[in-house]
C-alpha cells in the first residue's frame, strides 16, 4: 500500500518536473549518460590532466583568477584561489545535510608559475592553504563563491568569501596582499536581511558585488526547511534573485560612530528559479547568470556606471544543470560548469556507497558565428541532440568525467588560463579538490 502510494507521489513529481523543464527532466533526471571515466577537448585525460593533492583540498566548490596587475593594469601574474570545504558531507545548506557545522573548510592558493611539461605534474610548493589571520574564534567557515578583486602595483587586494555558517549565510571580507599571499587577513562579517542563501559572487568594485541567492525557501527554516527548499527546486519555483550590493569601504578610523557595512543594496534581477553561477564579461557590458533548475544560462546587458540590468538578452540551453561560470580574459566565450546527473550528486551529497556524481565543462562563444547546426562533434557525449542550437552561440564541450574514481566528480567550476592554456575544475564532491588539464602541444 505505502508503496503504491510513494509510486504515485514519485509519478506525480517526476510530471510535474517534466511539465515545468522537461528537457532539464529529460537530460539530468531520467537519463544517465555514458560518459567516459575522462575527455579533454584539448588533450589526453590521461597523459594531460591530473588532480592536486593535500589533505582538506577537497570539496571544492569554486575557485578564480587572482589578477596581479601593474600601476596602469597591464597583467604580471596570476594565482587561483579554491573554495574548500571537507566537511561538506555533513554541512551543505544548499542540497543538505545539516549536520555538523563544526569543522572549518579552507581556502587555498595556486600559482601555476610557468608551463608544465608532458608528465609533469603541478609542484606542490606552488600550493598553499591560507592561514585565516584574525578570524574570530567559534565563528563557522563554510566557503562556497569565491571572488577577489585584482591587486594594481602590489597593493592589497579585498577578498569575499561566502560563508554558509551555522545561523545563517554571511559573506566574509578579507584582505589579500601579494607580499603575504598565503595570509588572508580577516576585516569584517557582512549580513543582511537580503543574504537569504548567498551562492556566488561577481565583484563591480573593490566594494561593491552582485550576489546570487539561490533560494527564498531554505534548508534552514525549521521543520519545513527540508521539504520547502525541495519543492522550491523541483518546481523550479522563480523565487531566486541577484542582488548589488555597495559596502562603505572598511575603516579603522574609531572615533566617530561606525557606518552600517552595507551602504546600499538594489535587486538586479528578481523572479529566478535558482540562480547559481554569476560572472561579468571583461568589458563589463554583460552579466551571465546561470540557472540550475531550467538547465540554461542567460545573457544581460549591464549597465557599467549604475550597476544596473538593462534587459535580458538571451537565454542559452546547456545539457546540465549548471553551476558556477566564468568568462575567458578575451570575453570570446563564457565557461559553464555543472551536474549532468542531478540524482547521481544528491547521492553523492547523502554518502551513499558507490555513487558517483558526473562531470561537464563546456565553452559557449559569445562572438556572433554562423549558426552551425552540426556542433559539439567531438564530445563523447555531445550538447547536440540534448539541446537545441541557439542562434550565434556555439557550445563546445571542455571536459567531461563519469566521476568515478579515477575520473573527475561534481565539476562545479571550471577556469581557463589564457597564458597557459590550462584548464582548472573544481569539484563539490571531489576527493581531489582541483583537476588540472594542460593542453598537450
Ligand atoms: C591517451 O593516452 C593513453 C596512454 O598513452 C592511450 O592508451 C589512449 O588511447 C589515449 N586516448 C586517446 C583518446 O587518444
Ligand atoms: C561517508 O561514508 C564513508 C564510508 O563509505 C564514511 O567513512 C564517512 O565517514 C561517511 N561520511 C559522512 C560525513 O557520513
């Protein structure tokens, strides 16, 4: 009888996700793709990507490109920062559970240094996990979107940090100098009663940012939580929105009585069902935003001096549900990271023995081309015939895991670097917390 009765729930669910995005049911919830244990478009997954490894570098959920910039902005050097989190199995206010909040995930620094050769894999002593200096005892560490602002002549550069603490989601405000990269010096603790669940960042400003919130109805509610947050996914209910938020700039300067953290907040985009990833082109004209639960990501114009969204300007298919995203230096293609199999990683959030949560990268051009309708050849899996060609927006896929052990589980973000070639992805459930994929020449 209970049976029956969970039958017909679990028919009436799956008909509902079928009628509010049946491609994202079709592609992400009923199908399992045969992807392969690696691909890389532009090499060997075997001979050409490799996983960095260290204790607690796990669980990645984002990482991005530490600009090192000249007194007029010309490009010296790049690191990467990573977002980790070893506890996320029994810490995750997005997909649960919310367990044990206690140990704190870390945030590490990379400096990919110059360009590896065939075999070589990534010196560990270019791999540092930050020491939070003056970061207050008791005080929860949760990070998921990561975003640092670029440092010109080697001042010190403002870095945020999304903290998905016990109470509740605050975005953390650290300090991180070029002569002391390895110490992010904690400044303040920013909380609003906008901050319903923080995802991902986009900086407009040594000061100011965008900021996803993936949710209205939260994992956190009491009782309800749980079901709530669930059936806001599943419907995929347009409850999500972005924010811009201004911060006065910090000050040590006690004497008189100290201004709010938050100057002023503005909605950007309102009525999203989850928003994840969020990133501004280089030109600062445009604002990509992806949303999960339609499986699409979607293209604004922005206005640079306010801040302000001017219209959407399309929206592109992608065959996951995707996560973070980021564009390349030269703003020719917008990098998407996601979950091609939505059961698979909420399995793999539960710990259940033998899951495993697949991988896909891929690049959309954001430069107008003919449209091809004959794209995405190469893929083991190919975006074609799980999405309809959009008009001008080509889509290639980067990097595809089965997630299995010896592949590449739960990519979350993915990053490419312009001066190496290199492709970074990070992974949500990843035992090793960075691949690394040199092209091969
Ligand atoms: C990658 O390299 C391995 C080992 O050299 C080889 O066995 C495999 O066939 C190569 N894969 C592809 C897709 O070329
Ligand atoms: C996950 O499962 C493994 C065994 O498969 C166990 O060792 C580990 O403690 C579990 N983690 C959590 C957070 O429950």
């Amino acid at each position: 009888m209970v049976s029956t009765r969970i039958l017909a729930y679990t028919a009436g669910l799956i008909a509902i996700i079928v009628w509010r995005s049946g491609r994202v049911a079709k592609n992400n919830i009923l199908t399992k793709h045969n992807f392969p244990t690696g691909y890389y478009a532009e090499g060997n997954y075997t001979n050409d990507c490799t996983t960095l490894k260290a204790p607690e570098l796990k669980y990645c959920e984002d990482a991005t490109f530490w600009n090192l910039l000249d007194n007029s902005g010309k490009f010296v050097d790049r690191g990467l920062l990573i977002s980790c989190d070893a506890g996320r199995k029994s810490w995750n206010t997005v997909m649960g559970p919310l367990r044990d909040p206690e140990p704190l995930g870390s945030l590490w620094l990379y400096e990919p240094g110059r360009k590896l050769q065939a075999g070589q894999s990534p010196p560990l002593e270019r791999f540092k996990r930050l020491e939070l200096k003056g970061y207050p005892a008791g005080h929860d560490f949760h990070p998921l979107g990561v975003e640092i602002y670029p440092s010109y002549a080697g001042a010190p550069s403002n870095l945020y940090v999304i903290n998905h603490a016990r109470e509740r989601t605050v975005i953390e405000h650290f300090i991180l100098s070029p002569s002391a990269p390895t110490i992010a010096t904690h400044v303040r603790t920013i909380t609003s009663p906008y901050f319903v669940s923080p995802n991902s960042l986009a900086l407009t400003s040594p000061d100011s940012f965008y900021v996803t919130n993936d949710h209205l109805l939260t994992r956190r509610l009491p009782y309800v939580g749980n079901v709530l947050a669930v059936i806001e996914s599943i419907f995929a209910l347009p409850l999500g929105f972005v924010s811009h938020v201004t911060l006065n700039p910090y000050s040590t300067d006690t004497s008189d009585a100290p201004a709010p953290i938050i100057k002023e907040h503005t909605f950007a985009v309102l009525f999203v069902p989850f928003p994840n990833g969020i990133a501004i082109s280089p030109s600062g004209t445009h604002l990509a935003l992806s949303s999960t639960t339609l499986g699409h990501v979607s293209i604004y114009a922005r206005d640079k001096a306010t801040h302000a969204i001017a219209g959407l300007i399309q929206s592109i298919p992608v065959p996951f549900t995707p996560d973070n995203l980021h564009y390349t230096h030269d703003g020719e293609s917008l990098i998407v990271s996601g979950h091609p199999n939505f059961p698979a990683l909420t399995a793999v959030a539960a710990n259940k023995t033998g899951a495993a949560a697949p991988s896909w990268v891929l690049s959309i051009a954001m430069q107008g081309i003919e449209l091809k309708e004959d794209f995405d050849v190469k893929a083991p899996v190919s975006a074609r015939g799980l999405v309809p060609a959009v008009h001008s927006r080509e889509v290639t896929t980067l990097f595809q895991s089965d997630g299995s052990a010896a592949g590449f589980s739960s990519s979350a973000t993915g990053l490419k670097d312009p001066i190496t070639g290199n492709l970074y992805v990070s992974g949500l459930y990843a035992e090793d917390g960075l691949l690394v994929c040199r092209p091969s020449s």
